[in-house]
C-alpha cells in the first residue's frame, strides 16, 4: 500500500475524483509546453476545489524567481516540486524563497544516475525518483515511460521519495513491491491521451496503489 500523488490535474472534477479516490497529494503543472499545463488564475480556481489534507503540489521546471514569486502570490500551493535540472543549491534557493517544502525529481536509467539522490536527500523535502526522459523527449517528464525498478531495491535515502514514471493501474503494484516505494506518482497513466485525465482510471489506479 502506498500514497498517492496524481500530476497534472486541469479540471475541478477530476481533482474531485482524486481526492473522493484517496490521493494525497495533486499535481498543478507550470510549464507551459505541457499538455497538462495551467495558468495561475486556473491554478488558483482549481486549488479551491482541493479539500484539505491533500496536498497542492505546483510542478515547475527551473523555474526562476520571479516566476515563483508571481504564482505563489496568486496559487495556494503547499509545495513545489522542481522537475528541471536544478542543482542542489537552486533547491535550498527554491525553499528558502517560498518557505514551502520542495520535492525534488531525478531522472533514472541506470545504477549511475543514483548517487545524485543524496546530495538533493541533503536539501529537498521529499525525493521524485522518475523515469529519465530520452534525449529526444520534448518533456523533461511526464512521459509514460518506466524503468528498471529493480534498480531502487534496497534503496534508502535522507528524505522520504515518491516513485514516478509509466504507472498504471496495471503495473503499481509490482512496482511498489520491488521498490517498496512509500508513494507513487501518476500522469499519463490516468490518462486517455496526453493532458486528458480519466475518472475511472483515477480510482483505479488509487484502488491498485492501495489495496
Ligand atoms: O506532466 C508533464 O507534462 C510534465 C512536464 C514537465 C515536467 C514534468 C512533467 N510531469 C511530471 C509528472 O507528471 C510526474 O511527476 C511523473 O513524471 C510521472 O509521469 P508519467 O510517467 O506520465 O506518469
């Protein structure tokens, strides 16, 4: 059984669904080349819908100060996950300018690309162990693409960490057991096509992820 983070949400329904579902954290995506993005004024409408206790997640790829600043003053977000290639010093930037918890994602292919989760274990909040998107990708996530999760076997770090990358309704399961990942991350996998969430596979990859 793990917790569960849905990325992405561009309507009020859906977060609704999430949430009646159990997620526990929501996903809002500032970047604007992305199917899923939302502006602030439809961030901050959509967070109103956010019941509490479940956490509004804004989703940002290095984003600059001025771009944080100008959200935080019109999105109540809860904490920011960096998804670009922010160095660990960016990352206490990124919380000591908004005082909100940061999660910070990493990009796994092979055993090389680990070590790097201790240094961010140093600054960030919490860890997004993610799929590392393809050279050729246009999105630096949010891909539906997986990995090896044999790799995170045995793994711990600093900080607690979520795992993202290709899950599904169908898979979480396995792959919370061979990582005994806390929390999973999911976006395309509730999907019907890139930026079009589903109700139903909402529940049903909650209910997978809980059971
Ligand atoms: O979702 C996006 O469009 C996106 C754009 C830029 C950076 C990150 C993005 N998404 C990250 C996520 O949704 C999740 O944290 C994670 O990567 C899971 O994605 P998926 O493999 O699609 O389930």
């Amino acid at each position: 059984m793990a917790q569960v983070k849905i990325c992405g949400l561009r309507q009020a329904d859906h977060i609704a669904a999430a949430a009646d579902a159990g997620a526990r954290y929501v996903g809002l995506v500032f970047f604007p080349k992305s199917p899923r993005a939302v502006s602030a004024p439809e961030a901050a409408a959509l967070a109103q819908h956010v019941p509490m206790g479940i956490a509004r997640v804004g989703l940002f790829v290095d984003p600059d100060d001025s771009l944080l600043d100008r959200t935080l003053g019109q999105v109540p977000l809860d904490m920011i996950q960096l998804h670009g290639s922010e160095s660990p010093d960016r990352v206490a930037a990124v919380k000591a300018l908004t005082g909100l918890p940061v999660i910070k994602a990493v990009g796994v292919a092979d055993p090389d690309d680990l070590p790097v989760l201790t240094n961010y274990g140093l600054v960030a909040d919490m860890l997004l162990v993610d799929a590392k998107p393809p050279r050729e990708a246009e999105l630096p996530g949010g891909n539906g693409l997986s990995f090896d999760w044999r790799l995170l076997a045995g793994r711990r770090w600093l900080r607690p960490w979520m795992l993202a990358g290709g899950l599904t309704a169908q898979n979480v399961a396995e792959a919370i057991r061979l990582t005994g990942a806390p929390v999973v991350d999911v976006s395309s996998g509730v999907e019907t096509e890139p930026g079009q969430k589903d109700e139903n596979l909402i529940r049903a990859f909650v209910a997978a992820a809980n059971r």
